[in-house]
C-alpha cells in the first residue's frame, strides 16, 4: 500500500498540471449537472417492513387517483378578541378567502370551507377555524405563483383584526443555515493559518476539500430527481466531506513538510507524504465509508441514500488528498513553508555550506505535544479516571432518551407553522396536529357494517381518544377510512400506546371477522420509525465496530489497540448523546443554541451519530497512533513511540479536531432542527473523541500496557495482509535503492526552502 501510494505521489507532483486540469474537469462537468438537472419533485419518506407503510401501499392501492405526494397546508383563522369566528362578517371573511385559493391556482386539487355541515373545522368555543387545501403536486413542484397565493391568503383578514396563520409543507423551503456555517469556514482557515505558519499551506487544504465537496455536492443536485434525493442528502454529504476533505488535506500536508524538514528533495517528500499519511488516510477514509454505508441495514431508503451520499463524498476527499494535493504541493513551491522557517533552513544551509558539513534536516525538538504525552505517562490512571468519569458524568442524561421526529410544534415561535400549530393545539385539542388514519382492510369480512361499527365504538372507549370519524368506504367497498383524533399531543407517550392499543385491537377482529385494521398517518409512521431505529441500533453497532475492528488490527497489527479505539469512541459518543438529550429534550442552555421548544430527540440522531462519529474518531485513532506504530517499528521503546507520535501527530490531530467542530458547529444556525441537532451532537462528539479519548485516555491506556499493546498471536499476524501502513517495506526499499546508488543523493541534497 505505502509503495503503491508513493508512486501516486511522485506522479502526482511530476504531471501536476494534468492531474489538476482532471479535477477541474470533473468540477466542472459536475457543475454543469446541477445545473441543468430538474428539480427534486420529491422527498419521500418510507419505512418498509411497518405497519404504517402497509397501510400506506393498502389507500395507494385501494384509492387510486388520490395522490399521496401532494403538498397540503391549512389557514388558520382565529376571530378578534371577544368575537366568534361563527360571526356573520367574520364567517363571510373567512368563506371568501375560500373562494380566492380556489381561484389562486390551476395546481390545487381541494379547498376546504371550514363552515361545510358535512365536514365543519371549527373549534368547539367558535373562536377558532381553519382551511384546508391540498395540491395535486409535491411542495418542490408548486410554483412561485401557488406559493404567493397562499401567502397572500388572509390579509385582508388581519387587517380587520383576525389571526391568520399558515401551516402544512406547502411553504416548505430549503434550510438555511445561516451566518455561522461561513464562520466554522473562517475558524478553519485561521486554524490551519496558525498551524502552518503559511498562507499558501493553509489554504491548500480548503481549496481542495471545496473542490471534492463541490463535486459530491454538485453530483447529489444532478442525481436529485432521479434517485429521489432529499434536501438532507446534499447536507449531510456536505458537511461531512468538508470536515474529512480538510483534515485528510492537513494530514499529508504536514507530512509532506516534516519530510522537507528532514533534507528531501520535493518530489521525494511529496512520494514519501503520500505513502505514509496517504496510508493513513485511506483507511481512515475506509472506517467513515464503512460506517456510513452500513446505515444500509437499517433499511430505510432515505437514510440509506443519506449514508451512500456521504459515503461517496468521503471517498471523493481520499482521492483528492492523495492526488490533488501532491500536484497542489508541486505548484505550491517554496512557498508551502513559513517564511521564517524558510530563512532559517537558508541560514543552516550556508552554515553548512561554509563549515563542509552535510545538512541532513532539523533535529527532533519538544512540543506541546511531548509534554503532553509525557505528563500522561507519568500519571497515567490519574488522567484515565479524570476522562472515563468526567465522560461518564455528562453521558447520564442519555438514560433518559426520548426519540421522535420533529413536526411543527418544534419550530421557533416565531414562524407561522409555528403559530398556525399552537392555534390549532389550542382550539381543538393537542393531538388534533397529529391524526391517526385508520385503514380497514374488508375484502376478507362477512359483515362489513357490523365491523366498521365495532371498531369504531371500541376506540372510541380507549382513555387516549377524543374523536373517531365515522369510516369512508371506497368504491369498491373493500375498504375504508377514519381518523382518530388523540387526546394528547403527537410526540407524547400516550399517543404511541394508544397506536398500540388500535393494533391489538385489530389483530383481535383479524382472527375473529377476518377484516384487517391498519394505523398510518404522520403520527404512526414517526412511532414506527423510532421503533425501527431502536431495532437496528445494537445490529448496525456490531457490524459497523466489528468491521472496523478488523480493519484497525490489519493496520495496527495489534488486538487491544483496536479494541481500546472501540471502547473509547463507545464512551465519547454515549457522552455526546448525553449533551444532546440535555440540551434538545430537557433545554438546558438551549437558549444559547437556538433551541426554542425542547422535545424528543430526532429518532435518526442516535444511528446517524454513530455511524458518523464512529468514523471521524477512527480518523484520529488511525493518525495519532499509526506515527507511534511506525516509531515502535523502527526500534523506539514503547513510552518513546507514545511521545514520538505526539510530538508529530498532536498539533495536527488537535487543528483537525478544532476545524472539524468549527465545521459542524457551523451547522447549528441552521432554521431546520434536524440540521441543527445533527451539527451540534457531531460537534460535541467531535471534541469528546479528540481531546478526552484519543489525546488523553489512548496515551494513558498505551503507558499501563507498555508491549501489550502492540501483542498480536504470530498466527494472526501471518494470516492477516500486511498493507505496510506505517511505511517500513517502503522505507527499507527506498534506503535499499540509495545504497545501490553509492552517493547518498539525499544525504548531499538540500532543500532550498
């Protein structure tokens, strides 16, 4: 592999311009994708295998013609304090704002009146009613002129006085994320400024990390509608591409200079950079790419498409450090280098030059890095404790874990979706925002009457159940529609037992009458959703960390180094859900966070942050402890491999920890709350992994085992491949071709930065 990835290197740097031109042509040919693909008409949602989605595929089946795509909205009408809504000029405001939707646009399929005797939406106090209009097209194909439409509704109302709001997806909109993500882009620059101590060094890392996510990004926008990718898809693909482009850039980068240092020539440290944290790079990129495309398993198409996305991005920032940034190195120059770091290798140059001496590089020197590492050695058990209990502490809230997915109620109160679900909750009712649908299956039923009535009546005893609408045969009078109206609000407890409860009953009429009672709607499809999350949670991490496990023993040639990393990356992302769960579900420092309304954590966060988290903290143990790797090889003692690894590997692990949290806190002023809540956990996980388990508790763990860490049975060794990660088959060839020269042609050359 090291080998292999050397050549990469070299010719890399030797054909830069036409390794350069490439990737500007596949930026461009991917631009000129998105911008001609059509829109995402769609951003369905499906979860195979429940009971929700069967009685989905049943209506799809059984109404046909009635699409289930289409986009939805309600007005909400609350009358004038001391008014009703029933008022003879409140109620003609009301019907003529019905009249004018109906008018507003040829892609409405239905408006409502809200003073219909067959179908009335007024609340029982009469102070409260509300419009509901459907569309004969998704939220992504309504044009500007339907939207407007809609905006516009009810403002000759509120100039009379009248509250009017507007809820539903019809006005959905992309996120937006705000001010701060450009701001985690700056912290970044700055970082990777004080980190090189050079422009052109810090700035090679975000050029190329924008150009692979520009290409991912570009290429999910042009597969959008044909894959049928959500508005998440690109998100996620971004902010993980970002993150991952830049550190892997860092990484060889620093490498590349560290090789410079040591008197090679550019095109021979370019070679060298690539084969040895190139190496690391690609099986660090591999443990993201596992990670994120077993979210596979999950078997849910939507995040299935999120991880695969992502996945691809993150293979596309691998290629991109191994061959673009070589080519960048080359056009780079000596400018790659701090000026002071340039006068100070001329000044040793002619120094030597002067006294016959051969300049060979600079000399080890200490960092924070060796002093660090040195004082965990010296109080290893002190510094283990401090991090397992201080990790341990925060993750307790994760006990107390609520899953849901979001819906309107948990938007900022200063929306209109917002006001329109609070108008709603308060006029009929909380669990009014979140109906159940009833689907009744009657092919296999002798007195279909008689079943409708019973099951009816028997919810309609259930403590949890305001209202049962009376069923809606079809046509075809095989089967039949009712909604049930919960007493509770959507996300609650009760709602989900009362699910349940509905369920049981209709396995009892299934065995009895034959007919078969399905639950779905909104409500039902979140509860299914987090269930199934749940269920794959414990699959997805054992096959997710037993992968990675393997491949992390192939790289370390050890057994407890990749189990220490498992363990390790366990408690960091327990932590982290600890820091979501108070932060989202119990609102402590929410306000800091943009978080208005506290709630059940998104039923997606716990497996997404997994996966993701599992492959970024993979990437510091990978870089951090494969430089101790190689210096144990090479003959240095284990407490000397540990210091040796921080001193080359800490400053930059630490920059790639601090851009990558800049990176994904930049995502927490995102308007949309998944974004923010998948921003923020990521962050914060981030900065558990980095800075408590790989820079704290792996050098203590690595001090009390000594040798041990390194034990791996011989016949495991001669069984496993051997990908020379640290370099050393590299190494002994190159030194070996050297030899052969009889010159030494590295040991007389210097390097004139």
């Amino acid at each position: 592999m090291a080998t292999f990835l050397y050549s990469i290197g070299r010719f890399a740097f030797r054909r830069r311009r036409l390794v350069a031109l490439v990737w500007v042509a596949l930026l461009a040919i991917a631009g000129v994708g998105a911008a001609t693909a059509s829109t995402a008409t769609s951003n369905s949602f499906s979860i195979p295998g429940t009971e929700a989605q069967r009685a989905f595929d049943l209506l799809e089946e059984r109404y046909p013609g009635q699409s289930a795509d289409g986009a939805s909205a309600r007005v909400v009408f609350k009358a004038p304090e001391g008014e009703k809504i029933t008022a003879p000029e409140n109620a003609a405001e009301v019907s003529g704002i019905v009249k004018e939707l109906q008018d507003g646009s040829d892609q409405i399929a239905s408006v409502a009146d809200p003073f219909d005797k067959k179908a009335p939406a007024v609340s029982r106090d009469g102070t409260t009613a509300y419009i509901s209009v459907t569309y004969d097209v998704s939220s992504f194909e309504l044009t500007e002129e339907t939207r407007d439409s809609l905006k516009n509704a009810g403002n000759d109302a509120r100039e009379g006085g009248m509250t009017v709001e507007i809820g539903g997806d019809a006005l959905m909109v992309m996120p937006e994320t705000g001010i701060t993500e450009v701001i985690g882009v700056v912290v970044a620059g700055i970082v990777l400024v004080i980190t090189f101590g050079s422009l052109v060094a810090a700035g090679l890392p975000l050029i190329t990390a924008l150009i692979g996510v520009g290409i991912g990004v570009s290429a999910i926008t042009a597969l959008a509608s044909v894959m049928d990718l959500g508005s998440t898809t690109a998100t996620l693909a971004m902010m993980i591409g970002l993150a991952v482009g830049i550190d892997y850039a860092l990484f060889i980068v620093s490498r590349y200079r560290a090789e410079l240092a040591e008197g090679r020539e550019r095109e021979e440290a370019a070679g060298r950079a690539v084969g040895t944290a190139g190496s690391a790079v690609v099986f660090a990129g591999l443990t993201v790419v596992i990670a994120l495309a077993g979210l596979t398993v999950v078997n849910i198409p939507i995040l299935t498409k999120m991880g695969l996305a992502a996945a691809g991005t993150v293979v596309l920032a691998v290629l991109v450090a191994i061959t673009l940034i070589p080519a960048f190195l080359g056009f780079a120059g000596e400018r790659i280098v701090s000026r002071k770091d340039r006068k100070a290798r001329k000044a040793a140059a002619e120094q030597a030059a002067a006294t016959g001496e051969v300049l060979v590089g600079d000399a080890p020197r200490d960092n924070g890095g060796t002093r660090w590492s040195r004082f965990v050695q010296r109080r290893p058990v002190m510094v283990l404790l401090a991090g397992v209990i201080g990790l341990g502490v925060i993750a307790i809230p994760a006990a107390s874990l609520e899953m849901g997915l979001p819906d309107d109620g948990a938007q900022p109160t200063s929306t209109s979706p917002r006001k329109a679900y609070d108008l709603l909750s308060d006029g009929f009712g909380p669990g009014f925002n979140g109906p159940l649908v009833g689907v009744v299956d009657l092919k296999n039923s002798d007195d279909q009457d008689a079943v409708l009535q019973r099951i009816t009546g028997e919810i309609q005893k259930n403590d949890h159940v305001a209202i049962v609408t009376p069923p809606a045969p079809n046509d075809a009078g095989d089967t039949a529609t009712f909604q049930v109206i919960p007493k509770d609000r959507p996300n609650s407890t009760e709602t989900e037992t009362l699910v349940h409860d509905i369920r049981d009953l209709g396995d009892t009429l299934k065995s009895e009458d034959g007919a078969e009672v399905f639950v779905t709607g909104a409500t039902a499809m979140n509860i299914d959703f987090s269930e199934k999350m749940n269920d794959a949670l414990l699959p997805y991490l054992a096959l997710v960390v037993g992968l990675a496990f393997l491949l992390l023993m192939v790289v370390f040639r050890s057994i407890l180094v990749p189990l220490k990393a498992a363990l390790g990356f366990l408690l960091s992302v327990v932590a982290a859900l600890g820091a979501v769960v108070a932060v989202f579900q119990w609102g402590w420092l929410g306000g800091l966070f943009g978080v208005e309304q506290p709630g059940p954590i998104m039923s997606v966060m716990p497996i997404l942050m997994v996966g993701v988290v599992f492959g970024l903290a993979m990437d510091y143990e990978v870089f951090l402890v494969t430089r101790m790797r190689e210096a144990y090889v090479h003959g240095e003692s284990p407490s000397e491999a540990i210091t040796t690894g921080f001193r080359h590997g800490a400053r930059v692990v630490t920059a790639a920890a601090v851009i990558m949290i800049a990176v994904f806190a930049g995502f927490i002023g995102s308007s949309e709350q998944m974004i923010k809540m998948i921003g923020f956990g990521l962050a914060i996980a981030v900065f558990f992994d980095a800075f408590v388990v790989r820079m704290a508790i792996v050098p203590a763990v690595l001090a009390l085992l000594g040798k041990r860490a390194w034990w791996l049975p011989r016949w495991l060794d001669r069984a496993l491949p051997d990908f020379d990660v640290e370099g050393d088959k590299l190494r002994k060839k190159l030194d070996g071709d050297a030899a052969e020269g009889g010159s030494g042609k590295e040991e007389r050359e210097t390097v004139s930065v």
